[in-house]
C-alpha cells in the first residue's frame, strides 16, 4: 500500500477537488450522534477533523508517518484531542474499541489482493463493538474503465502535477504522478477492482445499504460504490 512519501506535501492542495461534505454528510446520516469513530486511511485528517468539530470522537489511522503529521498539526491547530494511529490498515491491533470504523477515498482499492482486504475487513471486526457499523467505498467497474488513458495537469503557486492513469489489466489501474517544484518527485501506486461479494464476510457483517455516488439507490452507472455494514 502507497505511503505517498513525497506526495503528502502537497496532497491538500491536488486533492482540493474533493467535496468533504459528501463524506461528512454520508457518515452523519448513518451513525448515532456522538459516535466513536476510527478512520482508516485518515491521510491529512481532514475528514477526522470535520468529525470531532460536529461533536464524533474521532480518532485516525494511517500508514504514512508523513501523513499523520499532518494529522496532528491539524488536530492541534484546531485544538483538537484526539488519537493518531499509524498502522498499517490490514494489520492493526488497538486497546480500544469503536463504535464505527470509516475508510474512504477508495482507499480498499489500494490493497493489493483479496487476501489483504480481508486482513483489513478482520482487523476491522476486532475493533469495534457489538452492533458497530463499518463504512467505506470502492470504485465501480464502469469508473475503472473510464479511467484509463486519463491525463489530469495543474499548476500552483509553487508547484505543478501530472497525473496519468493507466489500465494495465482489468483490475489493475496504474497511478503515475510527477511533481514539480524546486525538486521533481515521483509517485506511483496501483488501484485494484474488488467484487463486493468476494470482500464482505457475511458470517461476521450485515449489509445494511449499499449506495452509488451520495445517493438513495444503486445504477449500472454510478462511479462510486458506498457500503454500511453491521458487526454480527
């Protein structure tokens, strides 16, 4: 799974884009006021932040140490007192239990086979409480498909991206992004395409909804693919 070394330092900024209400309101309508929330794959801890600030305890988990420094001056700065886990998602083991798990941004399409997603879905389990819910998404295969051949350029202030997006087999999308500035950084990871069904262990989760792209339902068209889930 990527650590994004080089990329954490200006992931705020490339990832501007990205309307973190959509996620806020998505975990807001499915969880209890007040929740005890984990977010796996926290990143900059943005998303945590907008938590804690609407009153959910919201601790974060990352792999990358870069990444939760970011967490924790964000938290900080907004006087935030929460934990910062990092860990990797498939393999984690902490001393408290939850009463939700968040992973989001197509962040299960970045393990790279079935057998770490389940480590994670497992790790998952063991975290939270009786009747916790664990929420998160993947990209359809339609998005996977779309996405091939894809270009995307900006520039900045201080500093420009590529980011080209590449299907090398059906499951597999190639990310391959430069970043200039005073130095040139490279980054490149893969997304992998899951079948829901070959993911959920209904033995030990319920599904309680499965939602493309913030809506009500589900279509053959929809880009992102959106689960709640219910610990057995």
């Amino acid at each position: 799974m990527n650590e994004y070394k080089n990329f954490s330092y200006y992931f705020d900024q490339i990832m501007e884009c990205i309307d973190y209400n959509e996620w806020l309101y998505f975990t807001e309508e499915n969880v209890k006021e007040h929740s005890k929330i984990l977010d796996l794959a926290c990143g900059s801890g943005l998303l945590a932040m907008l938590l804690n600030i609407d009153g959910y305890q919201t601790d974060g988990l990352d792999l990358s140490s870069d990444m939760i420094s970011l967490a924790n001056d964000r938290f900080k700065g907004n006087h935030i007192n929460r934990r910062l886990f990092e860990a990797d998602m498939t393999d984690f083991s902490l001393d408290e239990k939850y009463d939700v798990v968040t992973c989001y941004f197509d962040s299960i399409n970045h393990l790279e086979s079935l057998d770490l997603v389940r480590k994670c879905f497992n790790c998952v389990y063991e975290t939270l409480n009786e009747g916790g819910l664990f929420l998160f998404d993947v990209f359809s295969k339609s998005k996977y498909e779309e996405m091939n051949d894809v270009e995307l350029k900006e520039d900045f202030d201080d500093f420009s991206y590529t980011w080209k997006m590449t299907l090398k087999q059906p499951n597999i999308l190639e990310h391959d992004i430069v970043i200039t500035s005073e130095d040139t950084y490279h980054e490149q990871y893969n997304e992998y395409f899951y079948e829901l069904n070959d993911i959920i262990d209904k033995n030990k989760f319920e599904i309680i909804k499965i939602v493309g792209d913030f809506n009500n339902d589900l279509s053959a068209e929809d880009e992102r693919i959106l689960v709640v889930l219910k610990k057995r």
